[in-house]
C-alpha cells in the first residue's frame, strides 16, 4: 500500500489519529502559552526527529530556542505514543515509523 493510500485503511487511520492527536495538543499548548507559533516545517521536523529516535538515534544538539523545545517536546510525545501503542495494542514500531512517514509527506501537499 502506498503512503498516501495509508487513510483509507482503517488501521492506519487509528495511528494517524494519534499522530495529529500528538501534533495538535502540541500547537494547542504553545500557542496558549505564547512561547511561539509553529509552522507545517517545525511539524515536519518533529516527525522525522521521532522516526530517527524509534530506530534507536539518539539526538545530536540540545534545542536553543523555543521552536526548537517544541520540535523536541513534539518528537518524545510521538515516541511515547509509538511506545504505547506498542505496548497497549500491538502496533509494530514499524506500522507508526511509515505512518510518520506519511504523515510528514501530506504536510508537503498543504
């Protein structure tokens, strides 16, 4: 199945639920608290930062300023879901790598 094909079954669509869950709790939370407005790209960002961390990477600088705090604090909260799912329902670390994946590419078409 390709990536953009992922929504119209319905298993994908549960992990891409959680992922846009993850995403808009995050947006929510910053710009309630005024500490900045992220864009689609910070989005993104995030995305591929929990994908390199579920196949073990480690991150390379500490953020330096609040956009960047949110990318990271964006990025554990996807792992964190990943794990959980994992642990909870059985979703293959794999299954959420590729929903990322995609998640990430429909951020391109916006």
């Amino acid at each position: 199945m390709a990536k953009h094909d992922l929504m119209k079954d319905p298993y994908f669509a549960g992990i891409f639920f959680r992922v846009e869950s993850c995403i808009a709790a995050a947006d929510k939370e910053a710009r309630d608290a005024g500490t900045c407005i992220p864009k689609d790209s910070a989005a993104k960002s995030a995305l591929r930062k929990a994908k390199l961390a579920l196949g073990g990477k480690k991150p390379v600088k500490p953020p330096k300023d609040a956009l960047e705090v949110w990318i990271v604090g964006l990025s554990d909260s996807l792992v964190r879901t990943s794990r959980e799912m994992e642990r909870d329902e059985g979703v293959p670390r794999s299954a959420f790598s590729w929903t990322l994946d995609a998640a990430c590419d429909s951020l391109d078409y916006c």
